[in-house]
C-alpha cells in the first residue's frame, strides 16, 4: 500500500502540502455553495451563529412545543455538545426523545415501546455535532438580524422531503431560543425555551436511558 512515509522528507512534505491544500479547497468550494445566494451581511450572520454554536456546552430548559392543528406540549430540554439531547415530555404525552450513541431514541412510556430514529434525520442533528459547519450538509436560504434577534433559516441537504427549519436566536448576548419545522406536509412545529440555562453542568444521569427501563435487544415492549 501506497505509504507518505515512504517517501524521501522533502517529496513527503511537497506531497502532504498538496492534500491538504487540496481537502482546503474542496471546503471552500462547499462552503461557497451553501451560502450561494447569500449577500455579504448574511455570510457575516451564519459566521455569528455558527461562532456561537460552536462555543456553546449545554442548554436546560423547559419548553413548549406548538404545531399546526395540535395542542401545546411542554416538557425539559437538556443539550450537551457534543453530542447528546433528551425532551422529557410532561404528561399527558408520554413521550421522551434522547441521544444514544449512533441514534435517537423515541420511547413511550405508557405503551413501553422503543423506537430507534438515525440521528441524521432528526431536526437537531447539526448542533450536537464535534464541530458546527453551517456549509457541511445544510443549505442556508436567509439570515436575518436585527437588534433583538437573528432568525437562521435552513433546508438539510439530504433531506428529499424538503423540510425547512428556522433558528431563532436573541441578540446581545446571542443565545439560541426557539426553533420550527416545517415538515412536507406543510406543518408547523415550533419549541420555545423558557428560562434556559446555558454552559452549565447538567447531571450525566440526564441523558442516560436507565431511567426508562428499556426492553431488551430485539424486543419492542417492556413486558414482551
């Protein structure tokens, strides 16, 4: 197999240089894609949320959840980059939503029953990510800020039902506060965070599924 380490010191630097200009460049033409269409202030803007982002630890919150034609669902919310979130939903919806290692798990604690989503088809997938690129799998279609607000809005590349979703942050300090989507149906589910906290520790047992008393491997109910 072909081996850099093989190569006499100076061809071996000639050679990684060239890669790693080349890895470069392919970036800065992703990048110039996603934000094709965007004018300069908007670029400065999604370079804000995403400096934002990417300095962010952890956010708790209660929140409440609205969608076209249902009524409101409140709950908490806890999210550590990277990697994990759990909405914990108050009764009467019988749901909790938390991050496994590869995936996300809908469990219903009422019916017992588990149900594995791949995280990438989840809405918030981006933000738990080692590193939040704004470019990286996600096209920005308008970026908007004001005094009080920026508001993000974004389609997901892979994304075949052209569900569109919109990031709602205050201004001055920059702080994520809500979030829709519109799925491809044309529905609306917007979530509010009320009094959130953010950058400090959240208990590790938060995001641990222990609490939930799983079904094994292989089956779907608790008490199959």
């Amino acid at each position: 197999m072909f081996s850099i380490k093989k190569l006499t010191a100076p061809v071996a630097f000639i050679l990684s240089f060239f890669l790693a200009m080349t890895s470069l460049q392919a970036q800065e033409s992703q990048t110039r894609e996603a934000l094709q269409g965007l004018s300069p202030d908007e670029v400065a803007v999604v370079r804000k949320v995403e400096n934002y982002l990417n300095s962010l630890r952890t956010v708790s919150s209660r929140f409440i959840q609205v969608s076209d034609g249902g009524g409101p669902a409140e709950g908490q919310f806890y999210l550590q980059r990277p990697g994990k979130f759990r909405f914990d939903y108050d009764d009467p919806v019988p749901i909790t939503l938390v991050t496994t290692r590869f995936s996300l798990l809908y469990f219903d604690r009422e019916l017992r029953e588990a149900t594995y989503i791949p995280l990438s088809s989840t809405p918030l997938w981006f933000l738990i990510r080692e590193k939040v690129e704004l470019y990286d799998g996600i096209s920005i279609t308008s970026a908007v800020e004001t005094k009080g607000s920026i508001v993000l809005t974004l389609k997901i590349d892979d994304d075949d039902l052209g569900s569109q979703m919109t990031l709602i942050f205050a201004n001055n300090p920059l702080s994520l506060v809500k979030w829709s989507v519109v799925d491809e149906q044309g529905i609306t589910t917007q979530v509010s965070l009320i009094d959130p906290v953010y950058d400090n520790p959240i208990a590790p047992e938060h995001f641990s599924t222990k609490d939930l008393n799983l079904p094994r491997p292989g089956r779907n109910r608790v008490d199959d």
